[in-house]
C-alpha cells in the first residue's frame, strides 16, 4: 500500500484545484479526505500506488490517452492546467485533473510538449526518460459539481474518488503539483 510522505492537509494538496475554482471565481466542490485503504476498487487500483496516471489508465483501458484542455494560466515559472485525460479515438473521459508545472526542471524539448497542450505530462515525463517520482499526498472523495459533472459527461451529479498527487525529479525538485479525479467505475 502507498504511503503518504509528507504530512500537508488535504487543502494544501489540492491548491491546484482550488487555485482553478479561485480564478473562476466559482466555489470548489467539498473534498472529503479517505484512507487509501478506505477507497472501493476499481478506485484502490487506480489511484493509490506510487506510479504515473497517464500509463495507469493507458492499462487499465487499453487504449493511449490524451488530453482536452479545460482552462490555464502560465506565469514565469509555472504552468497550471486543467484537463480532462480521454482515451482512445472515442475520448472517452477518464480523469479530470488539475495540474501546476514547474516548466524550470524540464528540458527545452519537454516544457514544448507540455505547452503544446495535447500530451500527458505522464506520457512526456516517460517518452523522454525523465527520471522522477510519484509521491501521493491524499486521497478524497467528492461529489462532482456542475463543472465536473459536465467534464465527465454525466447526467446528474456522482459520487467521485481522487488523490493528490507530487511528481519530484531524483533531486527532490517539485515537477508538478495534481490532483485528479476519476469518473464513476
């Protein structure tokens, strides 16, 4: 089981997120913190283990994924996006996430590929070899608000599962700040 490394409370983990509803002077959906333990499968599997999401889900679909973008805001160091993970040629959505990168730890080549806004950060950090790692730092349950609700294409709002996640280089350098939500099994 994934265990969490450093102890920073479930709004400090998601300022990705809240940062994006703060722009869009919208209230965030409530996240309700869990135990890893405590989260059902499909979303155990899923979502609480050390490893990238992008080629998590790529697995457990079958199928590349890809990305829509949502909203951003890029300032001199960072990056923030909001997106929606779908997979195949059907884009089927699989994962709502709001992201912060730190384009600085990248070479020149990734933070292209990253603005490009088409790619995974998953898929570049493993297409160009990036030595990284996955540090969960909470795991939650929420119920999907209108924005949610319509990233994923449902017809009423759901009860959803997610977690928080930091990609950091062998240096312990911050690569990105997530948090992603996945939509109902």
């Amino acid at each position: 089981m994934t265990q969490i490394l450093e102890h920073i409370t479930l709004e400090q983990a998601a300022k990705p997120l809240l940062d994006f509803y703060n722009r869009a002077e919208e209230p965030p959906p409530e996240l309700i913190a869990i135990d890893g333990k405590e989260m059902p499968e499909p979303y155990r599997e899923l979502l609480v283990h050390d490893d990238d999401m992008t080629p998590t889900l790529e697995k457990f679909h079958g199928e590349k994924i890809h990305l829509r973008l949502i909203g951003k805001e890029q300032s001199e160091n960072s990056y923030v996006r909001e997106v929606v993970l779908e997979a195949g040629s059907a884009n089927k959505p699989v994962e709502f996430g709001a992201i912060a990168i730190h384009l600085k730890h990248f070479p020149e080549r990734s933070q292209q590929l990253i603005l490009g806004e088409s790619v995974p950060l998953g898929t570049i950090l493993g297409s160009h070899n990036i030595k990284h790692q996955s540090h969960p730092q909470a795991y939650f349950r929420v119920q999907s608000d209108p924005l949610i609700t319509k990233a994923f294409g449902l017809s009423k709002s759901t009860g959803l599962y997610g977690r928080c996640n930091v990609h950091k280089d062998l240096e312990g350098n911050h690569l990105a700040e997530i948090v992603e939500i996945l939509p109902p099994a």
